[in-house]
C-alpha cells in the first residue's frame, strides 16, 4: 500500500446511513473506509465495468 508521502489528505461527505451499514459490514473484517476508497477509485480509473456501473448507479440520494 502506499506511504504517506505517497497519499493525499482530503475531506468528503458520506451519507450517514451508508457508513453507519459500512460500519457494521467491516466489523468482522480487515476493510476499512481508507481500503474501500482506494480500491474502488483504482477499480474506476482501469476498469470500464466497474466505471460504467458506478456511474449508472442512482439509488442514493445525490450528495454535494
């Protein structure tokens, strides 16, 4: 995984009952939201399933 001088420190905004199920998913397992992030932004940028699929998606309420 990458170092720190390898990352890049940003903020946004999760809908609170997302990551209240997240929370509860990842309890019994090694993921984290730092993981997800990472892996689903690698997984948009090379994979154009996964980016069609993403950007389809629409049953969360937009969120700014």
């Amino acid at each position: 995984m990458a170092n720190e001088d390898n990352t890049k420190l940003t903020t946004v905004k999760i809908l609170k009952t997302v990551y209240s199920s997240f929370k509860k998913l990842s309890i019994d397992t090694e993921i984290n939201l730092q993981k997800v992030v990472n892996r689903s932004l690698d997984l948009y940028i090379k994979d154009d399933g996964f980016r069609k699929k993403v950007d389809k998606y629409t049953d969360l309420q937009r969120s700014e």
